[in-house]
C-alpha cells in the first residue's frame, strides 16, 4: 500500500488529444464500498480499452493506492505522481485494474458526505465533474473518452442507492446491502454519479420512464409536500422536450435527487440529477423561487440532449451545453408550464451576472476560448457562457426561424448520436437546416468577440450610438425595441442599430433602450430618463419594461454612469418590493449590499420606511407582503420590534413565523449588535438543521465584536473545516461598511495570509473562499493597492479569476464613492 498526496495537476488539452488518439475505451466497471469508514471508501476499478503504442497516464487521487495491473501484470503503485500513474502501452487491447481507498470529501466534490444536524443521519452523493472524478475511481478523466459504466456499490442495509442507471439489488449480509448499476450508454467521466444515504423516496412514471425524487429524511415532509409540483413539471418538460428533438430520453430512469451542500445548482448526470437541497423551500416560497426551480429542473433535462447524448470534446465548447440549457431550459419553461413568465425571470435573475462579466476586464468569448486545461475551463462557466450564450441562441433562432434552427439540433442528435463533438460541427448543421446560409459573420462577433456594446442616447443629435471595446471591436447589429414615455404611458417602438448610430425622435421624452433585452448590450438611462424615472416607475405597469429598467440603471451604476445618490432616490421612490416576486429575489440583495452602504446619509430610513409602507398595503398573505416584510426585517434597527420577530411574535396578518424569517430577524439584530454569540448559539442548538446551521454562521460573523470575526476567519484559514455553504454565510456576514474598525485586522490579514487561505482548501472551495472573505467593504487606498498586489501571487488558475473579479469591483466601488 502506498499513502498518496492530494496535490494533482489539471489535464492540458494537448495531453487529452494526444491520449484520446490513441485510445478507445470499451468499458468501466467501478466497485464502490462506501461501508469502510467515515472518512474513506474503498474503490476498484477495472477497465477495458484499446490502445496504439503509446506512452500516456491514468488518472487516479486516493487517499491510498494498495495495488494496479495492467493486463494481468501488476505496476508500482509509488509511480503514481500529483494524481497521475504512468502507463506504457503497446497496441491491442488491455485490461486495468486498480484497487484503492478513497476518502469522503465535504467540499461538494468527488464523493461528497454529510452528517445532518437534524438527526445524524449520514448521506452521500457524487459530483465527478472536471478533476473531480479520478477521487471516485481511477479512469482515463476527458469528456471525450466515453464509454458505459457498471457501477456496484456497497453500502449500510438501510441506505437508498441511486445511480446513472436503475440499480438492482444484489445481496444483502452483515449489515450491507449490494447494489449494481448499469451498464449505462456510453458516458463522459464527467457525468458519473451515485447517490447513497437513508435518503427518503419518492417515485412515479410517466411516458414510460420511471421518475423518481428523494431528499434527505429530515426534508421528507418538504419533499412530500413540493412533490406534485417537481413531478409535474417534469413531465411536462419530457412531452415538450420530446417533441422539439424528435428524440427519446434514452438513460432509463429519471431521478432527481436533492443533495445537501450542493456547490452549483444542479447537475445534470443521466439518469441521477442532483440538485441543490435548499430548492426544496423549507420555509416561505414565492413564485419568483418556484420559477427559478422550474427553469433549473427544465435546464437539466436539456442536458440529457445537449450534453449527454451529444458531449463537447473539449471542456472550451461546454459553453454549448449551458448556453444551450439556459436557453431551452427557459423556454419550455415558459411555453409550457404554469410559470409563462420565465423569460422575466431570467432577465432579473441572469442578465445583469452575464453583462457584469462580460464587461470585466477578465471577459472571455463565449465561445472558441482554446482553454489550456480543464481548470482553466471551469473559470469560464459564468453569465457569459450562461446568460450571454443563451442570448446570442435566441437571436440566432429569431434570425434562422424555429423549423430551421431546430433541423439543425435534430441533426446534430442524429450525426454525433453519444459521441462528441464541436462548435464547428453545430454550425453547419445549423447552415444546412438554413438552407446553407453563412454564419460566419455572426460566430465572429457574437461568439468569439467578448464584451458587450454600449448603446446610449444623444439627445442633440437625434441618435442611439453604438459602441463597442476597444479591446475588442466589433460589427453587430441589434434588433430591439425602445420604450418612449409620452407623458401619460410608454411607447414601444422596435428599432434596428446596424451601424455605429441609428436615428430616433424622442425630444425631451424618457427612454429605455432595449426594452424587451431582444439583443446583448449595456444601455444605461440618460440623466433625463434617470431624473424622471422615480416618479415613473412605480407606476410602469408592463412588468418585463420594469426588469428593463431595474438591469440597465444596475448596470448604470456598475459602470459609473450613475451616481448611488440617484439609485437612492429611485430605491426610496419605488422600492423593488413593488414589483413582481422576481424582482424582490433578486434586486433586494443589489440593493442592501450595493446601493445602501454607497447611498447619502439616511437612505437606509427612506428605504426602510418605503417597504414598510409597501408592507402595510399589500393584501394578507400575498407574496409582496412576504417580499415586503422580509425586507423590512433586515432594513429595521428597533431592538425590541427584531427580538418578537424572531420569536414570532406581532407578525402581520398574513406572514407565517418560518425559520428563515426569524433567522433573518437574528442576523439583523447581530449585524446592529443587539444580540450575542450565547444567544445565537441557543436558537441553533433548540432548532438544528442544515439551513440553520448556514444561517447561524452568517448571523455570528455579522457581529461587530473581533470574536465573532475570529469565528469567521476560522473558516477562512481552515483551522474549522465546514462545508461550502458555511464557508460562504461567514465571509458574507464578516464584512459590514458600518464594522471596519473591527474588520480592519482581517482584511490586512486577508492579503497577508491568502497564500495559506488557498492551500486550506481544494477545488471549487477555493475559488468560493477567495470571493466570499475578500475585504470589499473597505475601499480605501491601503486595501486597493494590496489588492492589486495580491495579483502577482502565484495562484490557481481559479483563485486568480475571483480575485482579479473581486479587485475589479473594489475599484468600480470606489469610482462611485461620494
């Protein structure tokens, strides 16, 4: 046996195409006993594959490597070196075998365990994608070695095993159940996955396809109750999927599983789609959180077209698969579910991501990036593969028509049917359906041009100019409409920007430019449009107008056009909590943690006294009384008010006392230092569960005492290890623009000590804890210039996008200090 290192190295693209020439890989057989330890699991893997001569590597990270063969003949297991073991390999077929321990991880990554504060129950599930993978089982780790999997698995007596495949049971001693999976279609490493855990489940059919949902125990009565919901909508994103492809679902069940501490929102393994378990609302929900799990749940199941049956064959054309998910996973949603207004979700929840990140001085193309290694790769899954991708898509089927654009999916279906493919290969199936159009043009400036164009209005002159970076120019055309207030309603007039200016006639009318975001660009309101819109937009009754609206002043402000002073008075004027549910979800953090730390001197009270105001009208029980309420609680500074909020006393008429909404009224009283740590810790231990455990650390980091920052920093070093969730709740609650003589120490000790703070953590994580505790509230000189200092570490290709993020919002906050 021989004790291994964690540290490995990324996969490079010219090794994945030197490897993937010489290799064919026929099958996987992946034995898994997760019944060992706590910490670890036992993983042999054997697979059989094809090769030409070659000198090449497997990819392998164990906790401890006890013994490899190849073809019958056993290899050194101390060769293997930072998670790779080299193979010398002559031509024909071969067989491998390697027996492992693994360890558990809580990082949200290769096999990810948690332990449930509500009960102590134990669950497991995998996240194999990127370099995930080879800390599960060893393998050959590219998207485009695919083969099919047979997955058997050892595990407790009463734990639910779920995988890509219907599992069969295949015995039963001494405690441990026997579970085999598969074989499954062939399947990128990226896709593999199990589920394990006394999970509670739930299962179905519909069309002929088995459905199943499960969730942790504790969750069981959520699950029960949201249920009838995820099922419907699932079936009805089958039938409309089914009929837009032309192409059955082909991995047997459909199982989506709600996993604890879950890093991205879902995942989309056939077959086992997991999904993060706060999606289940514990507590209150509205329809904007509802919809934003319909288009997610609809967004997976894209995938298992664009994605699993037909895979990227290099991680710099995944943008593919999510452009591609975002946008049919928003579609369906809206054409045929109960949420008909997921286009307006979207817009409130994804444009204002992707333009930001597209207008970063780390902006990439959306697609043609020619990522040099599959960590590199992953820094571009951001709102410019998502929300921008799923744009440029949507012009594209506007500019090709629907019969056309979707002859050319169906085609690529059917020509790389669980292969891989590329970009290039899209295209032209695209170009045929079109009847041999060329789209030359249109990749070059939509696709493999990076940042958006800015559209603004000369009044003067009578014209809407287009510009685009200087970094990066390029030749679009917009297809849009303007919004034009008369002085009674708004106007919609479509309008075609084909050149640097296009003309229009508005005299001294208000105007918002793009008002249905038809096309990709930032187009800030001018100071006439900003001076009337407070008086404007409370009555804006066409709701898509008003997403408009709130994007393009965000983005105003983002950019520095607009001054907080400005915002402030529209946030006072017509707070978000007037709008739809969609707007309150995702306006109301812009504004606590943007606008309000930024504004003049009193806004927090006008902003305060506005959703009180907005509270007290709305009609008991009605999602913008929820809205409403919520942000009165974390606006409010009357002690004795908090205090019965969190006990669930004097509510409304019409509000329920859910745990979220009182732990909201204890961080608010932490953040105002109303309450202790003592008290805290008292709600925790006489209610535990996952989310008042996140909760709970984000109300004691939001202390104003240098104790409760040292339990947020704990976190940040890893002297506590906690999973990603808490992680986060921390760094969020840690940094306060009213506690920077406290936090001061800390964000010294942020620049000094982020070379450790990286090595504490691995993977994703890193990434997560350079963005949460980096010290944005203080923007002074001091804190600029060692943030930009910090970016001549050598760090990780990941570490370095957040923080070069993070460095460019510190420097857009300070260009808008008053």
């Amino acid at each position: 046996m021989t004790s291994i290192s964690t540290d490995s190295r990324s996969l490079t693209r010219a090794e994945a195409e030197h490897r993937a020439a010489a290799l064919t890989v026929a099958s996987y057989d992946v034995e898994l006993d997760l019944s060992v330890a706590d910490e670890v699991f036992r993983s042999r893997t054997t697979i059989r594959f094809s090769s030409e001569p070659v000198e090449t590597f497997l990819d392998v990270k164990p906790r401890a490597l006890h013994a490899v063969t190849l073809d019958g003949l056993p290899l050194r297991p101390e060769l293997l070196d930072r998670g790779r073991l080299a193979l010398e390999l002559g031509a024909g077929e071969h067989e491998l075998v390697v027996d492992a321990t693994m360890g558990f991880r809580n990082d949200g990554e290769g096999l990810h365990r948690m332990v449930d504060p509500a009960d102590g129950l134990a669950y497991v599930y995998g996240m194999s994608f990127m370099d995930a993978a080879p800390s599960v089982f060893a393998c050959f780790d590219q998207p485009d070695l695919k083969a099919p999997y047979t997955m058997r698995v050892t595990a407790p007596a009463d734990w639910m095993v779920v995988g890509n495949a219907p599992a069969r049971e295949a015995g039963a001693q001494d405690g441990v159940r026997r579970w085999e999976i598969g074989p499954t279609p062939p399947l990128a490493t990226y896709f593999v996955t199990i589920v394990a855990g006394p999970y509670h489940r739930l299962t179905d059919e519909h069309d002929g396809i088995p459905l199943g949902l499960s969730a942790r125990r504790s969750l069981a009565g959520t699950l029960d109750r949201e249920a009838d919901e995820l099922l419907t909508l699932t079936r009805q994103c089958f039938d409309e999927f089914h009929r837009l492809f032309g192409v059955r679902y082909p991995f047997g069940d459909y199982h989506q599983a709600f996993v604890p501490e879950f890093n991205a929102g879902a995942m989309e393994n056939p077959g086992c789609i997991t999904i993060r378990d706060p999606l289940l609302f514990e507590g209150s929900s509205t329809r904007a959180d509802r919809s934003f799990r319909a288009a997610l749940i609809a967004h997976e199941m894209a995938h298992q077209w664009f994605g699993n049956i037909v895979t990227p064959r290099w991680w710099d054309d995944l943008w593919l698969n999510e452009s591609f998910a975002e946008y049919m996973g928003y579609r369906v949603t809206a054409d045929v579910t109960q949420y008909h207004d997921a286009w307006l979700h979207q817009s409130y929840a994804r444009r204002v991501w992707g333009i930001a990140a597209d207008s970063r001085p780390t902006t990439h193309p959306v697609a043609g990036n020619d990522a040099p290694d599959a960590l590199a790769a992953l820094q571009n899954f951001d709102g410019i593969s998502y929300a921008r991708g799923s744009n440029v898509l949507r012009q594209l089927a506007a500019r090709l028509g629907d019969d056309a654009f979707l002859d050319g999916v169906r085609e690529h279906f059917d020509r790389h049917r669980f292969g891989n493919a590329t970009m290039h290969d899209l295209f032209a199936s695209w170009a045929r359906a079109a009847g041999g159009v060329d789209l030359d043009g249109f990749v070059r400036d939509w696709l493999l041009t990076p940042g958006p164009d800015v559209l603004t209005l000369d009044r003067p002159a009578g014209v809407i100019r287009r510009s685009s970076p200087d970094a990066h120019p390029a030749d679009r055309r917009h297809q849009l409409d303007i919004a034009v207030h008369d002085g009674a309603r708004w106007e919609v007039r479509p309008l075609v920007v084909d050149g640097p200016e296009a003309p229009v006639e508005v005299g001294r009318a208000p105007v918002l430019i793009d008002a249905h975001e038809t096309t990709w660009a930032v187009s800030p309101p001018d100071p006439l449009t900003m001076a009337a819109l407070p008086a404007l937009a409370a009555d804006m009754a066409d709701p898509q107008l008003r997403a408009s609206m709130w994007n393009n002043v965000r983005m105003g402000l983002f950019n520095g056009v607009l001054s907080p002073a400005q915002v402030a008075d529209l946030v006072a004027a017509a707070p978000p909590v007037e709008d739809t549910a969609d707007g309150v979800r995702n306006l109301l953090p812009w504004v606590l943690g943007t606008v309000l730390p930024l504004a003049p001197e009193g806004t927090l009270s006008r902003f305060h006294a506005a959703v009180r105001r907005a509270g007290e009208r709305s009609a008991p029980g009605s999602e913008l009384q929820l809205s409403a309420f919520r942000a009165t609680v974390l606006t409010a500074t009357d002690a004795e008010e908090l205090y019965r909020w969190a006990a669930g006393e004097r509510l409304p008429d019409g509000i329920a006392p859910d745990g979220d909404l009182r732990w909201k009224a204890w961080r608010r009283l932490a953040e105002i230092g109303a309450t202790d740590r003592t008290a805290l810790d008292a709600m925790l231990a006489a209610e535990p569960s996952g989310s008042a455990t996140v909760a709970h650390a984000r109300a004691v980091a939001s202390l104003p005492t240098a104790e409760a920052k040292e339990f947020a920093w704990a976190r940040a070093t890893g002297e506590v290890s906690v999973a990603n969730y808490e992680i986060d709740a921390a760094g969020a609650g840690m940094w306060r623009p009213d506690q920077l003589e406290v936090t001061a120490p800390f964000a010294d000790a942020y620049f000094s000590q982020l070379d450790a703070i990286v090595a504490a953590h691995q993977g994703w994580v890193q990434a997560v804890v350079v963005q949460a505790f980096f010290p944005i509230t203080h923007l002074d000189d001091a804190t600029a210039a060692a943030a930009k200092a910090a970016l001549e570490h050598d760090l990780p290709v990941a570490v370095r996008r957040r923080l070069a993020d993070r460095v460019d919002e510190l420097e857009r906050l300070r260009a808008v200090l008053p």
